[in-house]
C-alpha cells in the first residue's frame, strides 16, 4: 500500500503569510494527488486535484504543485476563513486511495 | 444542487449489523461512481469502499473487506453501507462521496456524515 506523510502536523501563521503544507508518497504517483479543506464539524470540501488543478469555484490564493513522490500545497495569503485541518489523498492504487494523516492551519 | 444525505448511524454492539444510507439529490446519479469514506473521532480521513455507476464493480479497504457490501438503487438514487461483524474500531463518522465524471475516485461532493458508534 501506498503510504501518504504531510508535514508539518499543524502550523500557526498570521493572516496575509504564505502556508506551505508538503505531501510524500511512499512511492511514485505522477500527478495522482488531491487535497481537501475540512473545517471544524463540517465534510471535507476539494480545493485541489490532479497535483495542480484548481477546483471551480475555489479561491486562487489556493494552489498546489509537485508530481512523482513529492507535493506541495499553498495559501498564497491566509485568511482568517482558511482555519481548517488539510489532507492529501493519492488516488494511483486502486483500491487504496490513502488520505495523509493531515496538517492543522490556525491564526497566531 | 448536489445533496448527499447519509442516515443510518447508530450504536450498535461489536458484532453487530448496520445499514447504512446515502440519499442522492441535484445530479444524475447513475453517472457517478460513489464512496464511502470514514473518520473516526478527532482522527484523519479513511477511504472504505466503492462502486462503479451500475454497481458492476466494487472494492473495498483492507479493514472492512468481507465484512462490509456496498450498494446502490439508482432508481432510487441512494447508496447503501451493509456493515456485519462490527468492530469497535468502525467507529466513525461515515460520509458518502460523490466521485467526478472521470471516475478518478476523487470526491467532489460529500455528505455531512452519520455517526456510527460500536460500543458495548
């Protein structure tokens, strides 16, 4: 099975800083990579799929890169709306779509 | 408006059977691969099973396999959860998942979830 790291854990930013969050896969990917928002007591929401493709109607301030074994996610500036614990998901081994174990964004 | 309302959560005793319900609304649902995917209390996102649009092919995580049948009536536009031989570790909230129209088993859309407790 594929296994699926994000780090950090969880990070305190200010609003209007850049975020990066990193996502490993034990093994290569492509561009097989997704990435959710879930905000406190709600569903999970996507923001990214396919490493890099913005989902409609999601802010620009969201983005993602990276392919292979190695991901990023960014918030170009953070607002106070973007509170929420993120996941990665890799979707290249049928049928074991790994989440990472997620990253906590709270404003300091 | 797409609208994914699961029911079905409850306690039930280890060893115990569960069905669980997804009701779809606002797309066509026979078009769409489905999914369950599961988070147990204050933990991460788990993905536990799914089914192609004309239920011709499922799969299932390693953790719930054999155990749990997953479903779907699209004259009825619902998606079903049959859970046996539960566990406490299949405590969770369990969400329904809308896959995209390219069936790459990633969730556009998802329901608020329903709690399922396996407790003694």
């Amino acid at each position: 099975d594929i296994q699926m790291t994000q780090s950090p854990s969880s990070l305190s930013a200010s609003v209007g800083d850049r975020v990066t969050i990193t996502c490993q896969a034990s093994q290569d990917i492509s561009n097989y990579l997704n990435w959710y928002q879930q905000k406190p007591g709600k569903a999970p929401k996507l923001l990214i799929y396919d490493a890099s493709n913005l989902e409609t109607g999601v802010p620009s301030r969201f983005s993602g890169s990276g392919s292979g074994t190695d991901f990023t996610f960014t918030i170009s500036s953070l607002q106070p709306e973007d509170i929420a614990t993120y996941y990665c998901q890799q979707y290249d081994n049928l049928p074991s779509f790994t989440f990472g174990p997620g990253t906590k964004v709270d404003i300091k | 408006e797409v609208q994914l309302v699961e029911s079905g959560g409850v306690v039930v005793q280890p060893g115990g059977s569960l069905r669980l319900s997804c009701a779809a609304s606002g797309f066509t649902f026979d078009d769409y691969t489905m999914h369950w995917v599961r988070q147990a209390p204050g933990k991460g996102l788990e993905w536990v099973s799914l089914i192609s649009w004309d239920g011709g092919s499922t799969y299932y995580a390693d953790s719930v396999k054999g155990r749990f049948t997953i479903s779907r009536d699209n004259s009825k536009n619902s998606l079903y959860l049959q859970m046996n031989s539960l566990r406490t570790e299949d405590t969770a909230l369990y969400y329904c998942a809308k896959d995209t129209v390219r069936a790459t088993s990633t969730f556009d859309y998802w329901g608020q979830g329903t709690l399922v407790t396996v407790s003694s």
